[in-house]
C-alpha cells in the first residue's frame, strides 16, 4: 500500500471514499493513561477501512499510525494546522472521484466503544422527527438522505446490526470533518479547507460510528461488510427522492429505566450489572479460571436483544443477554483502556439469570440467591451464586468503602463506610430483619492492591459489634480517565478469612484513593 506522511492512500474506481482518521494507537510509556485528559483512538478502524474499501473499490485515506492525542485529523483547524497533507490527500481522492463520476460519497468510519453490534449515522446537524428529512445544515443532500440512508439502515437491520441517524454521534461539532461538507466552511480563508468545502455541493459525507462487535474481526464486522455491499448501489447512484423510510432510526427516548445493580458471587462464576437511567448498562463476568467477559451498552431497550434487567413477578430480578461480549485474559484493561481494549477478542454469550431475594422486603436493596446458566463461546455453565441488588444510583461520601457479603449461617452485611470521614450506612440482614449500621472502621490493603485483604469493624445499632477480615479473589482495578483528574477505583469478589472454604462470599468496592 502506497503511503504518504504515514498515511495509507488507496485509489479507488467509484465515487465512494472512506476515511478512517482515528486509527492510530497512543504510545502507553509515553502517555499513560493514568495521566487523565487522553482520547481514544478508534481500534480496528484502519484495517476494516481497508477491508471494505477493497471489497467495494472505494477510495480510502487511512491513518494507521498518528495518535488522535498528537493530531486530531477529526477536527478541522488542527488537521489543517498540524497536518495539512491530510486534508490534501483528503481533496485528491475527491476531486478525483467527482471528475470521473460528477459526484462523491464520503463515509467517515469511528469507533463507539460499546460492545453492542449498533452504527450511528451522523449527517452533521441534529436529527428531526424524520432523520431522513434534511435541511440546509445537513452534510447530504436531501435527496441522498431520502434514498440511500434507508437502504443502508435496512442492510445493516437485515443483518442484526442496529443503526440509528444521530441518536448519539450526529457528527454537529463546527471543527468536525464532516462539517467540511455542510455550508459552513464555503467562504473559509485557507486553502486547504477551502478546496474541500467547494467540492461540498457534490459530496455526500456521512459519519459511521461502529459499536466494538463490528470494529473487531469476527462474524459482525462480516455482517456489517455485508451490509454495506448490499446498500453500494443506493450509496454510488445519483440520489433521488425515495419511498416510506425505515421506522425508530431518529433520536426519540423512551421512559429512562430505573437505576439498578446486581451484584453476584460464586464457585463457578462471578458477576457485576449496573443499569443506569442514562440507558448505558454493564456487564462484567468473572469465570473460575481467570479473567474477564465484558458487556457495555447504551440507549438500551431501543434496539432488540441487549441487556436487560427486569423485575419478576416474585420479587427478584430476571437478566438475560444474547449477544457478543468482550473477552479479556487477565482482569486489568481498565488500568489502560485502549490497551486494555486492544488485547480483547469477541465471543458470543447466552445469559440468563434469576435473582430470588432471601425475604420479602419493601427496601432498596436487599440479598438473595442468583441461580441460572452462563453460554460463553457455546460452552454452558450452569450458576449457583450469593446475591445483592440495589435500586437507585449508587449515593454517599467519597472517597468510600462499599460491601455487600454473604457472612453466613444466614446473615449478610451491606456497608457503605466514608474512608475520611466515617460515616456509616448500611444493615446487616439476619432472619428477615435489618439491623441498621452504626458505626465501621476499614482498614485497608496496601496503595495498589486495597482489597487484597480488608478488616472492617462494625457496631450494629442494637449495640452488637462484628469484626470481619475478606480477602479478594477476582480483583478488577479502573482509573477512570475523565475529568480534571484520574480516579481509581477497585472492585473485588472476596472471600472471608473466617470460612473454612475460599468460595466468594460477595463484593467490596473502593473509590476515590
């Protein structure tokens, strides 16, 4: 492949050009993740653009090499300031395109880092009621948006792929590439910038954000390469006014969920759930042997299958999941996320799971038992595990200690203990009753492992004092990047020290360290 400023340039024979302006990899010794204020790159963007490009004789100008923290080719100044040979190599392979066919197809390919098979089509303004009825701020034309965006979101559904039109990504940033191709940069005072925008009337530029399942090599990303060979020829024809539109594309949210998370620990098996009212959910599987199996979505219950969690009707919780899921050797990628990421690999899972609560209650939270079976890559395992869920987003100080253990011969503790301050919530569930916390003491492992081993001492408001030791067994560390500082947190299946067997006893979470 012919490169040029470490970017691959491939001709192609149609008016259809891909770019893939994130595929890039940061350098982990040279920014480390744990330094805060990094942007992912889009893994496996580059080498599916090449994949399709060859598949479809498209054009393509893909960056394999250049870290969207050193240079984003995403936003228009600093392309044009701190690589202008992108936006040249940008304006050939159009220029090229319109002079052989009176007209171009541009489609921007990125990365959403969820698991879920789903694609959002960003047009470069915000949907209306109708996405594919566009306006003067649109990067199509509305022709195009009329006649080939329903037959792409018809591929991609045929296929089992969700696609939606600006629901999440609409592409609408001013320094967006894709607003090269709206009106915006027509009277725009620098060249390169300039020579694109006035190829705009004849472009047609839309941005493709893919879910995980359909970056990473596998049975999806075949689905998707499918897909868009099915709608090549709606893409490359000269747009024209089309039928009925494909229903439930646009942006339009149902009811937000409750808040909810499940928490399960067991022999075999393992287990993390939050659903937010956001519509972002998680899924996170600890098997026996080692390591961990992944699922994050968002805009949940608007496209089918996914994750849901919902109440049964004998009290419980009733989760299911069909679908692919992330799969990790070792329970650490979210110390690095891009690296972290880019050492996964995809499998299919079947879950269901039921959560029975020990106890009719009218709370918040209560403990039980999780009972069900867990498919991962056709392989079956059925589960036997202690439980405890919780209604409503997670609350209290912070930085904090969080448990939720089975202690048994029929009790459990609940704890949410301020690591500054000391304050204590929570209850110890004994025989149908709560018994409400007091007062707790945690002491803590040490820097880098705070779980590896925790002591808490508890006085009970009935005047009873407990004194607990746990030790983590399935350790999952995070430094959560955003913001004005990285935050750690840790979460950890435990044992206690006290059981004569090392089998999970439940949870401790630690944050704010």
């Amino acid at each position: 492949m012919p490169t040029s400023a470490r970017l691959t340039v491939l001709p192609g024979d149609g008016p259809l050009v891909l770019v893939a302006p994130h595929g890039g990899r940061r350098d982990a010794e040279r920014r480390p993740w744990a330094g805060g204020h990094l942007r992912m790159n889009d893994l496996h963007t580059a080498s599916f653009t090449a994949e399709l490009a060859a598949l479809l004789g498209a054009g393509a100008l893909i960056n394999e090499a250049h870290d969207r923290n050193e240079v984003d080719l995403n936003r228009v100044s600093e392309a044009h300031q701190r690589a202008p040979w992108f936006l040249e190599r940008l304006a050939d392979l159009l220029d090229t395109a319109v002079r052989r066919h009176g007209r171009a197809t541009l489609l921007a390919l990125h990365g959403w880092n969820v698991v879920q098979p789903v694609v959002d089509l960003g047009l470069g303004c915000t949907p209306g009621e109708n996405p594919f009825v566009v306006g003067r701020a649109a990067a199509v034309s509305p022709a195009f948006a009329a006649s080939a965006l329903p037959r792409l979101v018809e591929a991609c559904r045929a296929h089992g792929i969700a696609a939606t039109v600006g629901a999440r990504y609409p592409a609408r940033h001013r320094e967006n590439l894709i607003q090269l191709f709206t009106r915006r940069y027509a009277e725009d005072g620098r060249p390169q910038v300039r020579a694109l925008a006035a190829l705009a009337p004849l472009v047609d530029a839309v941005q493709l954000e893919l879910g995980i399942a359909l970056r990473w090599p596998g049975t999806w990303r075949a689905r998707l390469v499918a897909a868009c060979a099915e709608a090549l020829p709606a893409l490359l024809a000269a747009p024209h006014p089309a039928g009925a539109p494909p229903s439930g594309t646009g942006a339009a949210e149902a009811a937000p969920p409750v808040p909810r998370r499940l928490e399960f620990a067991g022999a075999a098996l393992s287990g993390l759930v939050g659903l937010d009212a956001s519509r972002t959910g998680r899924l996170l599987l600890f098997p026996e042997g080692g390591g961990l199996v992944l699922f994050t979505g968002e805009r949940l219950g608007h496209a089918p299958g996914g994750l849901r969690v919902e109440p049964s009707a004998s009290g419980g919780l009733a989760l299911r999941y069909d679908g692919p899921l992330l799969r990790f050797a070792d329970t650490t990628p979210f110390l690095d996320l891009e690296t972290g990421l880019a050492r996964a690999e995809l499998l299919e899972g079947e879950i269901e799971l039921r959560f029975a609560p020990a106890h009719a209650h009218d709370g918040t939270a209560e403990f039980g038992t999780v009972t069900g079976s867990v498919a991962l890559g056709g392989v079956r395992h059925p589960v036997t595990a202690h439980g405890f869920a919780e209604d409503g987003a997670p609350a209290g100080p912070w930085p904090r200690l969080r448990a939720a253990l089975d202690l048994g011969d029929g009790a459990s503790l609940a704890l949410t203990l301020g690591l500054h301050g000391g304050e204590a919530s929570g209850f110890l569930c004994r025989d149908g009753r709560h018994v409400a916390v007091a007062a707790a003491h945690a002491a803590l492992g040490s820097a880098d492992a705070p779980l590896a081993r925790v002591g808490l001492e508890l006085e009970l408001a009935d005047g009873r004092r407990l004194r607990i030791a746990a030790r983590a067994l399935h350790r999952l560390p995070v430094i959560r990047a955003r913001g004005r500082a990285p935050v750690r947190v840790e979460f950890a299946a435990c044992c206690l020290e006290s059981a004569p067997a090392a089998d999970p006893a439940g949870w401790l979470e630690v944050g704010g360290l």
